[in-house]
C-alpha cells in the first residue's frame, strides 16, 4: 500500500468524525437520479467506469471538459452520450484550421430591409457543444470560446449576448504530436475544469464493441434520464455539498506543497483550487453523500490538476503531490 492508501486506511480506522460532524447523513435527492444516468452512460462507453463518472462529475459542477486522446477511443461518443443522457440541446462544430471566430459564435448580417444588422447566432448557443478535434484549430478560432467558457456570454460588436443555462462545452483534441494540431494556450486550458483520456478498452469491453450493435444505434435509442432543469437542480445539490474545515485545510496544504514543488512550474492558482473544490463536491454527491471526504478529493486531482501545468509527466507529478501532503 501506498503512503496515501496508509493515511487514508488510518483515516477510516479513526473515523470520520472530523468530515462528518454536524452535516447531514441523508445524500442529497439528485443521487439517485445521478445514479441512474451514470449507469446508461456505461452502456454507451464501456468498460471506462471511472472516466464517465469523473465526465458526468465535471457537468454536474459546471465545468467544461477536454477529453484528449488517440482518434477512436471513444471521445466523440462519449460528448454525444452526455448529451443524449443529460436531455440537453446538444451541437456540434468540426474544428479545422479554416475555421474562424464567426463560425463559432454567429455574425451580424445587415439586412436591407429594416436596414439594419442582424445577428446570426452560431453554433455556440446551445446547452452542450461539442468543440470536436479543437486544436485543429487556429488560435485565434480556440480563443472565441474564452468569454463564452468563462461568463456564459458572448459579445459581438459590442453587444452582449447570454448563452443557455445550462452551457457547457466538451471539446477533444488529438494528441499534440500529431500533424496539423495547434498547441491550446494556457488561458484556454485553464477554463476546462477537467481533462481526461480514455485509453484503450480492456479485452471484455473490447468484445462487446465488437460484437454488440453500433455506438451510434446505442446513442439513437437512448432515452434522455434528466432534462435541462433537473441538471440545473445537480448544479446546486453540488454547491449544498458540506465541506469541513479539516478537508478545505486539505486542499490548501496541497495548493501550498504544488507552489515549492519543482516539477509543477510554480503550482496551482487559486482558480485551480476553487475548481479542485467543486470537483469534490459533485463527486461526493455522485457517491450519495451529502458531505465531502478526502478521497473525494484525491478521486478528482489528477483530472483537475495535471493539465495546469507544462510537464510531460504532469498526471504523475500531481499523483506525487498527493503522496507527499498529508490528509489533516
């Protein structure tokens, strides 16, 4: 067993009375439901149990998600189930390098009728879009998403424009070895609360791709389990989630620990700290509690964390930071 796993299983030993007093035992209404859409989200991504769960975690907090990888694994399918599962008005826009800014966000047309301009909304105002192959893309296309992905808001020729509610994007990007990919800046990267990949499937989920109907005929029967407003009720039973002060003590010591760290490029923002904090929240909630615990925490770091910095090796360094910070 790990150092982790050692303080952790001493954890348990002791109890939990530090992260538990005082809070609510009942887990909060949405669970079940939350239940319900991860298990449909199963028969869709096999054999990737934990990659959907921190997926569905990082919708339910709010957030936006990069999934990166290898073409065919999945990560299309995957954008398409959450929105099929969640209910929500999904699109989809291909990045290429040709792509530009209006394409994305919509454009005003003058129209010589009333004689004035009309604005054309794109793609981008929906509840679910799909920025697919992103960093394909040229920089400035990547950067259009900024505003919308922070504010839930566009502005075009000085007008705001508010996006659904709720909005978020799931973009998939190639790995950046490949031919024809522009590298997302750091500004970019930092607006999506979660990258993941998922990797090649083992030999029994690998069996049942091959031998069961299509992802997509899945993807077409597949009824919604939620709908827009009931992802807007998870949303707030993620922010109910109780937190004590020994778990945010947690989180500020590995926040403080990433800043000395040699291999993390000067740590973690406070950015990155409140979107470690949510991540826990709505992962607690996923395991139907109404209270959180350290190793909600250290479920979701990895996720959070590791695409922050500029290191080949950031998903180990970030697993290593974990290993050295002691749980309160």
């Amino acid at each position: 067993m790990t150092a982790s796993g050692d303080r952790m299983a001493a954890l348990r030993a002791a109890g939990r009375d530090r992260y538990t007093r005082s809070m609510n035992a009942h887990p909060q209404q949405s669970a079940s439901v939350l239940a319900r859409a991860q298990e449909a989200l199963d028969g869709i991504i096999v054999g990737k149990a934990e990659q959907v769960r921190l997926a569905l975690c990082c919708l339910i907090a709010g957030g936006h998600l990069l999934l990166e990888d290898a073409p065919g694994m999945g990560k299309t399918t995957l954008a398409h189930g959450l929105g099929a599962v969640l209910g929500l008005e999904f699109k989809r826009v291909q990045f290429t390098a040709d792509l530009l800014p209006a394409d994305v966000l919509g454009v005003s047309i003058f129209d010589p009728a009333s004689r004035q301009f009309a604005f054309h909304r794109g793609p981008v105002f929906t509840q679910l879009l799909l920025a697919d192959e992103i960093n394909r893309a040229t920089p400035k296309t990547q950067s259009a998403l900024l505003e919308a992905m922070a504010e839930g808001q566009v502005t075009i020729d000085g007008t705001l424009h508010l996006l659904p509610k709720p909005f978020f994007v799931v973009a998939t990007q190639n790995p950046r070895h490949q031919i024809g990919t522009f590298p997302l800046p750091e500004s970019q990267m930092d607006r999506f609360l979660m990258r993941l990949d998922l990797g090649f499937p083992d030999r029994a989920a690998e069996r049942r791709l091959l031998t069961e109907d299509p992802r997509r005929i899945v993807l077409d029967r597949q009824p919604a389990i939620l709908s827009a407003a009931e992802v807007g009720q998870a949303q707030e039973a993620v922010r109910a989630v109780r937190v004590a002060a020994p778990l945010i003590d947690y989180l500020q010591d590995l926040l403080a620990a990433s800043r000395t760290a040699s291999g993390l490029s000067g740590g973690f923002s406070p950015r990155a700290g409140l979107g470690l904090l949510l991540a826990t929240r709505a992962y607690a909630l996923l395991a139907g509690r109404s209270h959180a615990l350290p190793e909600d925490l250290q479920a979701v770091a990895v996720a959070v964390l590791a695409h922050r910095v500029e290191a080949a090796d950031a998903s180990q360094q970030v697993r290593a930071l974990l290993e050295r910070v002691a749980v309160p």
